[in-house]
C-alpha cells in the first residue's frame, strides 16, 4: 500500500524518476494491472511521436520501452490514438490515430504490443473494418475490443472537412474481424473526444462534442438488446445550459468506481478542472470538492484508473506543453481478493531453490529434476498427483513442459512470458488429458488472443485436430464447441470472396448474412470464456480451502495447551519469513515437525491462533469468518511482528478491520495513538481525516492530549484543514 493512496478524496502531485517522457500532447494512456501506466504517442513540439513509456505507481519511475521490432514493424508516430490493456494475457491494443497532417496521416490499424516481448505486430483483421479516424473511444469487453465515434478529415468540394462519426465497431480477439454494429433505439449524435464506460452489460456514453457543440447527454447501448437509449437524468432538466452541472464536455477523462462515473477535465466553454460524479443508479450528477494541490487547467492530456483513484499525464497548459504527473485518489482502496498475495507467495515457494518439496520429479525427455510439494498437486489436480506417483515420479515429457504445469499449479496462472510456439503443442495436449478445471481454456484463449492472422488460427485448428482422439468429448464440452466454432469459422471463410472480386448486392447480402451467422455463433461460443479468470482465481482458494481441511497430508503442527493444529510447512515457509528460515535450518538438524506456541505470543487466546492458521491458507476470508474485537485485531500486530508475514498486506486487513469497527469522538485519540506506535499508516490516515472532519469537538475534547503528541502531527492537521477549506472555496 503505497502512501499516496491514503489520501482520501486528495489530489497529489507525484514524483517521478528514470526515463521521463517529454512534455507532449494528445498522447495515449492505459493502466496494465492495476501497477503501472503505459502511455503512447502524442505531439511533442516537432513532431508525432511513436514511443511508448511506462510509470510503475509503487517505484514512482519511468521506462523507456525499447522496442524489439524492426522499424517497420513499429506503429508511425501519431497522436489522439487509443490504447486499451489486456492485462491478463500481457497484451495492450493500439488503434486509429492521426499524424502532424491530419488530412493525411490518420490512421485505421490495429496493433498489438507485447509486453513481455516488448514487441509490436500489426494484426490482420480481414475485409471489412472502421475508416481511418482521430478521436475515438475504444474499451475492453470480454475478449471483445468495442469502439465508437471518432472523427476524420474528408474532401467536401475543394474543401478539407471534419467528418464526426458515430458507429459502432465490434471485433472479436478470437477471430480477429471487425463487425460493424447497427443497433437500434436513439442514435448518439456524431462526435469525438468522448468517453465511454462498460457497467454490467450496457456501455455507457459520456459527453464528446464537434467543433460546434458539446454534448450533455449521457446514452446507454444495451448489449443484449443491441439498442441505444438516451439516460433520462435526473438533475439536468434546466434549458439554460449554465444551469447545468454537466454542461457538455469533450477531451475529459472518465473512470467507474463502484457504482459511480467519475469524470476530470475536458472543455466546455472554458477549460475544466473540476471534477464531476455520476451515479448510475440515481442517474444524477454532482460536483466532487477535493483537498491538495491541484493540476493546472489542461487540454489533450491522458489517463487512466489505479484502483480507486485516477492519474493524469502532460497535456497543454495555456500553449505550454508539459510532463507533469497527477494522481486523484477518490477513496483508500476496499480489500479483496487482489489483496491476498497467496498466489505469488506460492509461486515465489515453487521457484525457490530450497523449497523443501517432498517430491523429486524427473523429466524423462532431458533427465532433470525439479522438486514439489506432493499435497499441493495432490489438490490441485489428482489427476496429475495419481499419475505420478504410478510413474514413481518420472515425467514424460521435458523439464521446460513440468515447469508450466507446476507454475499454474502452485498461481493458478499460466506463464504466458514464456509460451512460444515449441511448448505449445505439447502444453494443449496436457491441458485437454488434465482435470484441471478452466487450465484448457485459458491456454485455448491465449492462443486465439495472440494470433494475429487467419493463418496463425489455422495452425491452431491443425493441431487441435490432430488431438482429437485424445480427448473425450462427453467428458469435455468444450473441446467439442471449440470445433464446431473452428469448422463454421474455416467454412465461412473459404465462401468469402476475395477483396479484388468484384460483388453484386446478392452476394453482398450473403456476405452479410454469413457475417450474422459466425457473429451469432461466436456470441454463444464466447460465453465459454466468461469470467475464466475470475471463475480460475475463485477456484484457486477453494482447492486450498480444502488443503486446510485435509489434515491428512499434513506435515507440522503448532501445540497449545495440548491441542493439535495440523497445517503444511508449504504454506507457512511460503507465507511467512520465520517459518522459511526454521525449517531451512530445522531440515539441517533433524525431523522436528511440531512447535510448541507460548500463550504470551497469542495472548492465551485461541481464536487469535485459529485466525492466524486460517489466515494463511484463505486470505481475507478470515477477517468475514472470525469476528474479533478491537483488541484482538491489535494484538493480531504480535503475531505478525513475531512470525514475519512477508506481506504488508495483512497489516492492512488488520488496520482496515479496525476502522470498520468504528472511530467515534471518543476513541479517535486512542486509535490514533496505537496507530503512531505501530506506523499503521492506512489507520492513521482514516482517523486523520474523521478528525480534521471533527476538528471543532477535537480540540475541545483533547487540546492537552493534542499538545503532548507529535509536533509532525498537528501540522498535518492544521494541513488537510486548510486544504479541506480551499477545495471548498475552489
């Protein structure tokens, strides 16, 4: 939990270091997993610009990409493009754009960046596909890239004009195609420099304008009815558009938090810096006063969202290019499942040299060993644990092929930086004979995603059929539809007539009705992967729910008052730094598989050692099983201090915990205090601001108490409060 994430409803501006980009304009920007913020492109003061930079949110520091490609190979310059992040399969999407020449150099491709390769490759998408165009709003969607509006320059007699666009473009990474959509309802007026927001299944539109006008209205495109609906708002009735709270914006920056859609920036009549809040279930806007040092009014900046909050780069100050960065934190993040860090500290475990595994697995293919931990495969895929321990631990396959499979064993996810095309046979072949639930799938989605042509779809297709009798089709569906969906693809594709054919409207209406079908089925084949990687995570916990229950395959116990607690020294030397350490130097000097627990470390209380146990095997299900009092959660800081948990993570949970127990008038002084002794930095900053919220009834309260503590202290008070009144006053 970095600092600047504390900072409830706060601007602040962040400090960088490394390879800063130049001050540019009309560049970019995507988030890659919630880490850090890739930004492309822009106009720098000579030209268009195509490199691409990356800031990582917790180091505070930029880096230059250096691309691996040809320079042929690499997107032109250009500036008002889109990126869009698919941050689960390594991948960020690039389309449109123009050059310094608007009139000449707009642009309607589409590119895919590795960023594990740091590699570009442009990406065959057939026949038909959007006009070139600047200005556009491209999204995410469920292995779907969606894109609306936009703008183009076109001959209008002797003229050069704006043309402003409002179509609907679809394209599947499955298939690679771009559909055009023709939904019905309310159209959308033409427009560029929109936004646009997926929220449960509709997309919703946000603001954008002409050069003429800037739009107030928010529309919603219903995805199963295929329909466009104007939003009937609930606080903008007023026919003086000075009135209005969202007078109409373009070039604005939009996020969704929770059931609110958050929006920086943009021009109406002025340029913007205030920022504005819509909820989606009142259908209201509103205006958001924030604390802290505030950006600069800016045009043709980018953005994008980290966790609860909002970071902005560069732009035009006045006629001032600049470089500055930004970061709007709206509310400190809510724990979930993200927060717990089983899975890397697992995966950390299996790369460990000295991971203590009590199997030694050798691969037949190039005679290595790599060593495991028995349960942990065992319940995670018995298939697999069954046939090695037939095989007395002998692998057909080689060293590299074990690695992947232990790899998504121990994360429950696959290693996409190091699949290249010589694994990947062999990889599908395992993955359709394994019982590992959703493993094909994701391997089968990472295959469609990342290939580029219709070429590449067809070595795919190749090797599935050459599995095929491999696999029991009653006992996997899926392998069943991916075939089907493979011979209606092929089929349709050998009945398209070639781009230099010349077509008559029959054969044009065939084209389309054969576009409808493969549409139609990819919609039901698609559903096959919705919400695989949620689906895998959840999955994930629950087969190490169950390694808790199953005492046993356990191989340690803690003591107390002579009652057993079974658990697996995996988890714990995976989990926590004093049990790596113990049983590296136990393993040295005998068999000791017990530790007797002192009542002083738990507190003589046993529901805090039954958390701790369940803790380290269920994340932050802990904290809804186990309802502890205040007290408790703050000696929970004990057993963390003493047993080493690698991650800052639970502390958090804890100080968290805390806070939802509830900070009143009268124990605000107290937590806080507990929180200066125990640098419980998350806490302490909740409190901070129920204080200075409260400062009047503070001061009354503890003026001497207040005195005796930190000088540091009361600064930041006095601080946020002066803050607090000139955001008011903004």
């Amino acid at each position: 939990m970095i600092e600047e994430f504390l900072h409830e409803n706060t601007w602040i501006k962040l400090q960088a270091e490394g390879d800063i980009p130049c001050p540019r304009t009309g560049h970019s920007a995507c988030s890659f997993k919630n880490e850090c913020m890739y930004i492309f492109g822009g106009y720098s003061d000579e030209k268009a610009l195509n490199d691409m930079y990356k800031y990582n949110i917790l180091s505070k520091t930029w880096e230059k990409i250096e691309y691996q490609n040809s320079i042929s190979e690499i997107p032109s310059g250009r500036a008002s493009a889109q990126l869009c992040a698919y941050s689960e399969m390594g991948k960020i999407y690039l389309f449109g754009g123009t050059g310094m020449e608007v009139n000449e150099h707009s642009a309607n491709d589409l590119y895919e960046f590795d960023v594990n390769q740091k590699t570009w490759r442009i990406i065959e998408t057939g026949k038909y596909s959007p006009c070139e165009r600047y200005g556009h709003s491209m999204t995410l969607h469920n292995n779907f890239l969606i894109l609306f509006g936009g703008a183009r320059i076109v001959k209008q007699g002797n003229k050069l004009v704006s043309e402003y666009l409002n179509d609907l473009w679809m394209l599947s990474l499955l298939d690679k195609n771009w559909r055009k959509i023709t939904p019905g309802g309310t159209i959308p007026s033409p427009r560029y420099r929109q936004e646009i927001i997926i929220h449960n299944n509709g997309l919703y539109l946000i603001g954008g304008g002409t050069t003429n006008e800037r739009f107030s209205s928010i529309f919603k495109y219903e995805f199963s009815q295929n329909s466009w609906t104007q939003v009937n708002l609930a606080n903008q009735n007023s026919n003086n558009k000075k009135d209005l709270i969202f007078k109409g914006r373009m070039g604005h920056i939009c996020i969704l938090d929770n059931e609110e859609i958050l929006l920086y920036g943009g021009v109406d009549d002025v340029v913007n810096t205030d920022p504005l809040s819509y909820s989606i279930d009142k259908r209201m806007w509103r205006k958001i006063f924030i604390r802290g040092k505030h950006p600069k009014p800016r045009e043709f900046f980018s953005g994008c969202k980290f966790h609860h909050s909002i970071i902005i780069f560069g732009g035009r100050v006045g006629q001032k290019k600049v470089n500055d960065l930004y970061i709007w934190n709206i509310s400190c993040p809510t724990p979930t499942k993200k927060h717990c860090t089983l899975k890397l500290e697992m995966l950390q475990l299996f790369y460990t040299q000295e991971n203590q595994g009590d199997w030694v697995i050798t691969c037949k293919k190039d005679s290595k060993t790599i060593s495991a931990h028995s349960y942990i495969i065992r319940h995670r895929s018995n298939r697999f644990y069954e046939h090695l321990k037939q095989s007395n631990l002998i692998f057909d396959g080689c060293s590299k092929l074990l690695t992947h499979i232990l790899h998504f064993i121990y994360s429950g996810e696959v290693n996409f930086a190091q699949i290249n095309p010589e694994i990947i046979t062999v990889l599908i072949e395992f993955s359709i004979s394994s019982e590992m639930k959703y493993f094909f799938r994701i391997i089968i989605l990472h295959c469609l995603v990342t290939s580029a042509n219709q070429d590449e779809l067809n070595i795919l297709d190749g090797i599935l059929r050459s599995l095929q009798n491999k696999c029991n089709e009653s006992q996997n569906p899926f392998f069943k539809s991916l075939l089907n969906w493979m011979d209606l693809r092929r089929n349709i594709k050998q009945n398209q007539p070639s781009q230099s054919t010349p077509t008559s409207r029959s054969q044009n209406r065939r084209e389309s009705d054969i576009n409808g079908e493969i549409f139609k089925s990819l919609n039901s084949f698609q559903q096959s992967f919705d919400s695989v990687f949620h689906l895998n995570t959840m999955l994930y916990y629950s087969d190490f729910n169950q390694l808790k229950l199953d005492t046993d395959t356990s191989n340690f116990c803690f003591v107390y008052e002579n009652k057993q607690y079974k658990v697996h020294t995996a988890i714990l030397s995976a989990r926590c730094g004093y049990f790596e350490s113990y049983f590296n130097v136990h393993s040295l000097l005998s068999q000791q598989n017990e530790m007797v627990i002192q009542p002083f470390l738990i507190h003589s209380n046993t529901q805090l050692l039954e958390f701790f146990i369940f803790y380290l095997y269920n994340g932050m299900e802990a904290f809804t099983k186990f309802k502890l009092t205040t007290e408790n959660l703050i000696n929970l800081l004990d057993i963390t201090n003493y047993f080493m948990i690698k991650s800052p993570t639970f502390n958090y949970l804890i100080e968290n915990a805390i806070f939802n127990e509830g900070i009143t008038l009268e124990n605000c002084l107290k937590n806080m205090q507990f929180a200066e002794q125990f640098n419980a930095i998350f806490l302490r900053s909740k409190i901070l601001s129920f204080m200075v919220q409260n400062m009047s009834k503070v001061l009354k309260l503890y003026e001497k108490d207040l005195l005796a503590m930190n000088p540091h202290f009361l600064v930041e008070m006095i601080r946020m409060q002066n803050d607090q009144i000139i955001s008011y006053n903004l």
